[in-house]
C-alpha cells in the first residue's frame, strides 16, 4: 500500500494535468505544443521579432471574444510566436527569427477554423463573410491577411454589416 503523501501527490499531478487538458480543449488549441504552420511554442517569449495587431469578430453583429492566453497551451508550459494575453483582441508576435505571418496562422494556433463558412466559432453561409483591414474591405481570402504591425483587422460573419470603427486602444503596445 501506497504512503499518504505519495498518493496525495500523485492525486494532485493527474489532477493538474486533468485540469490543463481540460482548459486547454475549451480554448480548443493545440495541448503539445507541437510546431503549427511552421510556428514554434518556446519556453520563453522572444523579443526579437515583437508587433501587435488588433482583431474583431462579430457573428451576426454579436462580438465573438477571443479568448486570452489563444498560443499558450497550459500542459506545454510555452508560448507560441503568435498567441494572445488577454481576451481584448490584441494578437502578439513575440519570434525569435523575423518573417511574415498571417491571420489564417493564428485561426490554427487557436485551433479555431477560417473559411468561407466559419469564423471561428461562427457558421454562415458561403459569400457571408466579410473582412476589414484598418477600416478598408478585404476582398481576398482572410487566411492570407498579413500580420503587421498594428492592423487593424474586423472579420464579420453575417449581416447586419457595419464599418468598423477604427481601434485606437493600443496602450503602448
């Protein structure tokens, strides 16, 4: 038979890893910290390569958050080169190596879809999708929206349709 302090540690481990699991398939994001798209989940933020982009969803009009911590999976311990702190829509670039990244690169970091019939957590007809990048309608695919610094970016599944106010909030980011 098993001492009490060993079981109560062993109780608390598959505990904290039950519970990791768990937050980590609500955020519905990667658990492992496996590479996706080529993007690496390090120990460590980077300051090399740092910008911030801001981004809005609206499902029929209804703001859809994005969840804080998206690119910080709990059981890996680490943080994706792009990934969220808060739940306010501020994406953060923090990589080691400078390059491009695009919007449809977050979507797979936070294991939510982009595509012409989702946005997210948001299912809509085909042809109902619309996207701004700093207050200008975005004719191409939004998977290939470039990450740079400071976009402004608003993707609206459905009507009603409204311009987008401009996103000014950027706190010294």
């Amino acid at each position: 038979m098993q001492s009490l302090p060993l079981r109560i540690a062993l109780f608390a481990a598959l505990t904290a890893t039950a519970f990791a699991s768990t937050i980590a398939a609500a955020r519905s994001e990667p658990a492992s910290g496996a590479p996706v798209d080529g993007i690496h989940c390090d120990r460590m933020e980077s300051g090399l390569f740092h910008i911030h982009q801001h981004l809005a969803i609206y499902d029929h009009g209804k703001p859809v958050e994005i969840p804080s911590d998206v690119g910080r999976p709990f059981a890996a311990a680490c943080f994706y080169w792009i990934h969220t702190h808060t739940s306010d829509g501020l994406i953060h670039i923090e990589s080691p190596v400078y390059r491009s990244f695009q919007l449809g690169q977050f979507f797979d970091v936070w294991g939510q879809p982009l595509s012409a019939t989702r946005v997210g957590p948001a299912r809509i007809a085909a042809g109902q999708l619309r996207a701004y990048v700093d207050g200008s309608l975005y004719k191409g695919n939004p998977r290939k929206i470039d990450l740079v610094a400071h976009s402004d970016i608003v993707l609206e599944a459905g009507p009603p349709y409204t311009k987008p106010a401009p996103f000014t909030d950027w706190q010294g980011q």
